[in-house]
C-alpha cells in the first residue's frame, strides 16, 4: 500500500515511516504540515492518507481542514486522522461529513505496532475506524434517543465495537462470543435502529452514526442528521 503521511513531529512522522515500511507498506510522502498535501497526493497517488489533527502554523484543526477537502475532493482516498487526545467534535464532524472510508485514533494506538497496522489495513480496505477512546466516551454520556433505550447492555457493548470497525470475527473474539452470537446481536441492533437490509453494507456505519447523533451533543446531532452516509464498512452483516 502507499502511503501519505502529514504530521508535525518529526520523532512521530520517522516512526510512522520506519512502522509503515516494516510492515509491507511503501511511504510515499513525509509532510511537516499540509501546505503542500494537495500537490503531493495529486503526484503521489497515494492508497491512503495520514494526518495530524493539529498542524502547522496554528495547531488548531488544520489537519481536520485538510482532511475534510481530501474527502470532499477525492471521496475513493482513505484517511487516518490522528489525535493526541480524545476530541470528540472532530471526530463527529469527520462522520458527518461525506466522503470515503475513515479512521480517527490516538497517536497512543501507535505504539502498539500490530493493532495501528491492521487499523490502518482496515481503513485502506473500506472500514470506518473509530479509537475505543472516542466510542467510550461518547458511549457514557446520557442517551436521548428512544431507538438506544430498546438495546440491551450487551447490544450496546457489540455497537461500541462495531462503532470501532471491528469485523464479526473480532467482536466475537473481543467478547468470548460465537460469530453467530455476534451476527444475531447486529442483526438485533439493525432492527431496533430501523435499519433496513436496503441500506446494503452502510448498516454498520449507519449504527454507529446512529449513536454519535443520539450522544454527541446538539452540534454534532445537527450535522448527522443532514448526512447521507456513503462510507461503507467493509464487512457488512
């Protein structure tokens, strides 16, 4: 796979090369900020790309900015959004929007080397990524949507890592269950979210959307209800 990456620090971005490259992949850029992403991801063709959240000069949102314009622009790239801490703004703004497939994650996923490869496998292949960082703490809030009273404990706990862009196989390994458990409990949470075998391999995404507009506040509610989710997960139940 090639890869882009855009980040800040230099030790982070060495490392990301240095991780990428052991584990089969080509990089194919190395940016300290996103003044030249465009050109480069127009030259490079990248399979995906990496960005920091906060960049230069004002390490504010320029790398959720650019971000936003690759996805707006080219819907087919996949990103990988990487965050120092929990924002869960930006991370709602980044499932609102339209565009291909996502990841957001803590750069403290980084440091275990196997789990940050296979996300990052996961996202190039289609899959939404959320860090469990993000899902718990959007998860423990208050819910305010009807549909959510109707999941059972364990409902909601397969939807936080669904939300994560697990497949049915990791699930069920996540929570000692058998795939058929794991498969009987989606199919439970797409009926009581009324989501329909219409919606095809969106139904993954579309529930955890689903639980991002009942719990991330009224900003962020807004925003998902005037999405038209096209992001697909790449294992659909």
């Amino acid at each position: 796979m090639r890869i882009l990456i855009c980040e800040d620090s230099v030790l982070l971005r060495e490392g990301l090369v240095r991780l990428l490259e052991h584990g089969g992949h080509e990089v194919v850029a190395a940016l300290p900020d996103a003044r030249e992403l465009m050109g480069e991801v127009s030259t490079a063709d990248p399979d995906l790309c990496i960005l920091d959240v906060r960049l230069p000069p004002s390490y504010t949102d320029e790398g959720i900015r650019a971000a936003h314009e690759l996805r707006r622009t080219r819907p087919q790239l996949p990103v990988l959004v990487l965050s120092q801490y929990v924002e869960e703004r930006y991370a709602s703004e980044m499932i609102a929007a339209q565009g291909g497939a996502f990841g957001y994650l803590l750069k403290d996923r980084v440091a275990d080397v196997g789990e940050f490869i296979e996300s990052v496998e996961r996202i190039a292949q289609g899959a939404t990524v959320l860090d469990p960082e993000v899902v718990a703490q959007l998860l423990t809030r208050r819910s305010r949507d009807d549909r959510m009273q109707q999941l059972t404990d364990r409902e909601r706990t397969v939807l936080s890592a669904l939300a994560e862009g697990r497949s049915n196989q990791s699930i069920a390994a996540l929570l000692f269950l058998s795939e058929a458990s794991v498969e009987k409990h989606i199919t439970a949470i797409f009926q009581k979210l009324g989501l329909g075998a219409d919606e095809g391999g969106n139904r993954r995404v579309l529930a955890a959307i689903a639980h991002l507009e009942n719990v991330g506040g009224p900003v962020a509610a807004s925003m998902l209800n005037d999405h038209n989710s096209t992001t697909q997960s790449g294992t659909a139940s």
